[in-house]
C-alpha cells in the first residue's frame, strides 16, 4: 500500500539516532589489555550494521506498513493511552492493595477505554481479581 | 518389568496438570514450574518425583502455545518463531484445531525425541563434548541467519527487528569483563531485561493496544462453526496433517533434537530453523499449520533431548535440566555413563515416563486445555482485551515481584505497536535477545583464546560445517526470497 515517502523514512531516521546513541554510549566502554576490544565491540557493531540498515531504510523506504496503520485518528490514540493508564495504574496502586485487585482494577480501566458494557466489564474484571488473585496471592504466594 | 510404578503413573498426571497451568498463564515458565516443585520433589522417591518433573516440563513447553492461540503470547522464545501462524490459525479455523496441531506436533517431536534418548544419548552426549566456543559461535550465527529469512517479504525489516533484539540484549552485565552496560545509573537493570517480560510486551500488551487503537472492529472473527465437533478438530484434523507432513514432522524433530541436547539455547535455535526452513521451502503462500507443525515438533523433541547431556555427562542442556541434576544429587544418583549400566531401572523408568507423558497426557491434558482457551477466545473482543491486559501486567510482575518488569512490559508494548504498524516483525525480537548474550559470548571467548585469530573461526571441522549451513541457509534463504517476491509480482 503506498504511503507519504517522508513518512515512511521516518524508521530509517529513529533508526539512524538510536545507532548514533549506541555508538556514543559506547565510546566509554574499557578494552582489554593490549588494545584488543572488549564490551563495547559487540554494541559497536551493532550500531553500524542499524545505522547500514537504517540508511538503507532512508534510501528505499518500505511502502508496505500495516493497512491498518492508517486508520489512527485521535480516539485510537486516546484508547492506547487508556490501555497504557490501565498498565501504570497497576504499578501505582499494587503496593497497597492485592495483585488481584490490582489486575482487576486494570481490566476494569480497560473495559472503560474498550467502551464494553459496564456491567459485562464489572463482571469480568471481578472474576478476572479474583482468579489472579487465587493463583498469585494464594497458590504462589506471591 | 514395570516402567513406571502407580505411584509414578499419578505423579505424571498431577504433574501434567500443574504444567498446563503453569505453561499457559504468560508470566508462568517451565522453569519456575520445575522451581517450585523441587522442595517438594525433596521429599519424594526419585521413582515419583522425577516423572513428574518429566510431565511438568514436557506439557508446560506445550501450555505455552495457549497463550499464542489466544493472545499472541508465546510461552517460550522457541514459541515465538511461530506464534503469529498459531494465532491466526486458531481465530481462524478454531483454538481446537490449532492447539491439537500443536499438542499433537509436539506429541510426535517430543516420542522421536525419547527415543533418540533411549537409543542414543551416550553417542550423542559425546558429539555435544566436542562443542567448544567457536562451534558455538556458528550455532548461534545458524540462528540469527535462519531467523532473518523465516521474517517474510522484507528482509531488511526482519534485520532491523533482529538487531534491536541483539542491541536489547546488551543491556547489564557483559559477558567478558563484567562491565556494566547501558543501565541508565539504574542497579535494577544491572542483571539485564528479562525476555519473558520483554515477550509479554511484545506480543501480548501490543495486541491490547494494536486493537485498542484500532477499535472492536479490528477484532479477527473466531471460528464459530468449528465448535461442535471438537474431537474431529483436536484429534483427526491435525492427525490427517501430521500424516500428510509426516516428512517436515521427522526433519524438524530431527532438528529438535540434534541441536536441542546442546546446552545453552539449543531448543530455541532448533525451533527458529525448523520454522525458518518451512518458511524458505515453501511453495504455498500460506502455510500456517506446517510453519506450526513445524515449530512445536521440533520444541518438544528438544525438551528430550535436553536430558541427553545432563544424563550421559552430568552437564545440564537447559534451567530445568539443571535443577533435575539437582534432584539427582538429592537422591544421591551420579549422572554420566556410568548411570547406562549401575542404574538402568532408574534409565527405563525415565523413558517411560517421557513416552507416557507424550503418548497419553499430551493429547489428553492438551483437549483440556484447548478448551478452556476456545471459550476464552468466545468472549466478546470488549471483554478480551482487558483480560488480556491484566494477565500481561500480572504476568510481567509475577516474574521477579518487581514493578519494573511492568514497566518493561508496557514500553516493550508501545515499541512493538511502532514496529507492527511499520511492518516490523517482532518475533526477531525475541530471538535477538536470548540468541545475543550466546553469540557476544561465544564470539569473544574463542577471539580471546585465540589472541584474535580471525581463522581459528574455520579451522575446527564442526565450525565448518556450520559455518556452511549458515552459507547454504543465506543462498536458500535469498533464492526464496526472489522467488516469493516474484510470486506476489505475478498475483499483483
């Protein structure tokens, strides 16, 4: 499918900057005795063969993407950055509470974004607790 | 003589079961299984304990594919090399029919595998001896080579996704001097990124966030009609494919077993060229079920074979062949040869529980569960996704009770939705990053003994022979390439 040939460069420029950091990040690396290369050999040469590879991406851009790619408009995003909040809710409130209310809290915030029924969802997300937390607080006893 | 006593016999079904919970929840490995039941395994004759380690692994390595049927998640990085087929083959014609491929697949795989145990595990226990650095270096490039042509069409993007995979992998400790790398001032990531939580982000939380954005109509339709004749789906289905490809299941198990008893990642390499090779040779676009059958034959033929050099050598071949050497020693049993002729009732009571567990609870263990995973893929989609999501964050956590794997996780999630909505393969990923850590390794321990001797790489007689499957996976693997691109010229 073809798209913008600006856009579709754009991998082979992230690719190119995170080569570029690689190889920075890199340069501090020791060597072993004698001069030979030492931990930062491996990343090196991985950072030239992205940054070949990202050139060549530059050069021919791929006009294959995901069909669906194009279909992203501002709810799509909203719905990810939902998806996103249900994950980082988990970090936030699992100290505090069980596992299993912690997953259950992040299904009920998935349900929403996902736009389910709220009854569906309060069901899910409650069976869904309860059979994390069975399986993590009370079988393994995490 | 009695292979496996009652006792034995129970242990392998309870053992069969607690595997398939495990293998199937992401998060939950093999590993941690076999971990968790040694303290108990303390306490049990060896007669008892070891069949059901046996079970726990082998049905785990198959549970693992639930994951992919249903979410997208593989259970192991050998998983990987085809959980996009077993996902799109189990929405599309049923989660029965693609998990009996698998359960059956790796029924096959993992009996051709035992019996190679039973016949051979000396003979090869001595070819695995004679493996140094250089020969694993090779093995690894084998890997890495077969893994960029299994990526479809572009090349170049599998690369990439291979190299970010590879450059994933360099984070912590590095393998020569100990020095720390890319950990961003952070001790947490001194140890590394754990794959299984970089797996759950890649393939599983990208999913919920690919049709979170996309919205429910992004949904892939279940096979609906499929359901009532479920025998059919599970059994004489995937049976009738298994004996039409009788020769892909026979090479690939091969393969499975002739590079899975290498310690190390020997199963996941078996898998990824098993799969690599259908993927080169075929002359269908698609193929899903052979790249499947391809892949799980192999995985579990490797998980016999594992045992190879743990049994014949004492060295164990993976995590839970090691903690088995363990419970060897518990029991005050010496693993190596002289096991094959002090211990034989304790060596025909292995392989009985192997065949055991891959002639009966396999399939058995594999319906049940392939159940359970049809009726998680009849929730509405609305319903599935934040499932799914809470699994993936739980799964992460569960890893190490550590939060940042969560973390992890969710950027892993977000860097993998980039890639596929840009055409990049993700499975590269994953092999990228259990194949680095091997191949940096390998690579500069046989440079360094060799006081950097670019020739010491070709001098060794196995090294050459791997060295040219790599050379003859690069000239097949551009050959189908050119013939699959011109192809899809001709159908456009």
């Amino acid at each position: 499918m073809p798209c913008n040939s600006i856009v579709s460069r754009i991998p082979g420029v992230v690719f190119l900057t995170l080569a570029a950091f690689t190889w920075l990040s890199a340069r501090n690396f020791p060597s072993l005795p004698e001069g030979y290369p030492g931990p930062g050999l491996f990343p090196n040469v991985l950072a030239f063969l992205l940054a070949l590879a990202g050139i060549g991406l530059i050069w021919r851009p791929s006009v294959e993407v995901d069909t669906s790619a194009q279909r992203l408009h501002r709810k799509g995003i909203t719905r990810i950055l939902g998806g996103l909040s249900g994950a980082i809710l988990f970090l936030l409130i699992n100290p505090w509470i069980s596992i299993g209310a912690a997953a259950g809290m992040t299904c009920l915030v998935c349900g929403i974004v996902m736009r389910a029924r709220i009854k569906a969802v309060l069901i899910t997300s409650t069976a869904a607790g309860i059979a994390i937390h069975l399986l993590f607080s009370g079988l393994l006893a995490l | 003589m009695t292979l496996v006593s009652w006792e034995g016999f129970l242990a392998l079904i309870a053992g069969a079961l607690y595997g398939a919970l495990f293998g199937a929840v992401p998060g939950l490995t093999a590993t941690l299984a076999v971990a968790l039941f040694i303290p108990i395994a303390f306490f049990l004759d060896a007669a008892i304990a070891l069949p059901a380690i046996i079970a726990i692994s082998s049905v785990a390595i198959y549970a693992g594919d639930v994951g992919s049927a249903i979410a997208r998640i593989p259970g192991t990085p050998a998983s990987a090399a085809y959980a996009d087929e077993l996902h799109n083959l189990s929405r599309s014609r049923g989660a029965l029919y693609g998990l009996g491929i698998s359960a059956l697949g790796s029924s096959v795989g993992g009996i051709l595998g035992t019996l190679v145990l039973a016949g051979g595990a000396l003979a090869l226990a001595t070819l695995a001896a004679m493996f140094s650095s250089f020969e694993y270096f090779w093995i690894a490039v084998l890997g890495l080579t077969a893994g960029v042509f299994a990526s479809g069409r572009h090349l170049l993007k599998g690369f990439i996704s291979l190299l970010i995979g590879l450059l994933l992998s360099t984070v912590g400790i590095d393998p020569t001097l100990g020095y720390p790398r890319f950990h961003f001032g952070n001790p947490a990531f001194l140890g590394g990124l754990d794959y299984i939580a970089v797996m759950i982000g890649l393939f599983g939380f990208s999913e919920v966030l690919y049709h979170m954005g996309a919205g429910t109509k992004s949904a892939p339709a279940a096979h609906a009609s499929i359901h009532r004749r479920a025998l059919n789906n599970f059994y004489a289905a995937p049976l009738k494919l298994i004996r039409k490809a009788r020769k892909l299941v026979v090479r690939s198990s091969l393969l499975g077993i002739f590079v899975g008893f290498l310690p190390g990642a020997g199963a996941d390499i078996g898998a990824w060229v098993a799969c690599s090779l259908e993927k080169i040779s075929a002359k269908r676009q698609k193929n899903e079920e052979r790249v499947v059958l391809a892949g799980v034959s192999s995985n579990n033929a490797a998980v016999a074979s594992a045992w190879i050099p743990a049994l014949s050598l004492g060295l164990p071949g993976d995590t839970v062949t090691a903690m088995v050497l363990g419970v060897f020693m518990m029991k005050g049993v010496t693993p190596g040869p002289l096991l094959f002729q002090e211990q034989m009732p304790l060596i025909w009571m292995l392989f009985g529980a192997f065949l055991i567990a891959n002639i009966l609870l396999l399939p058995t263990v594999g319906l049940l569960t392939a159940r359970i995973a049809r009726t998680a893929l009849r929730l509405p989609f609305s319903l599935l996704l934040p499932v799914i999501a809470a699994t993936c964050v739980t799964g992460a956590y569960a890893i190490n009770n550590n939060p940042l794997d969560v973390g992890v996780m969710a950027l892993m999630g977000v860097v993998a939705l980039m890639l596929r909505r840009g055409g990049f393969p993700l499975a590269q990923v994953v092999l990228g990053m259990v194949l680095g850590p091997i191949l940096e390794q390998h690579f500069m321990v046989s440079a360094i003994k060799s006081n950097w001797s670019p020739l010491s790489f070709f001098e060794r007689p196995v090294a050459l022979i791997l060295m040219g499957a790599c050379v003859a996976t690069v000239i097949l693997g551009i050959a189908a390439h050119k013939r699959r691109l011109t192809g899809s010229d001709e159908g456009n």
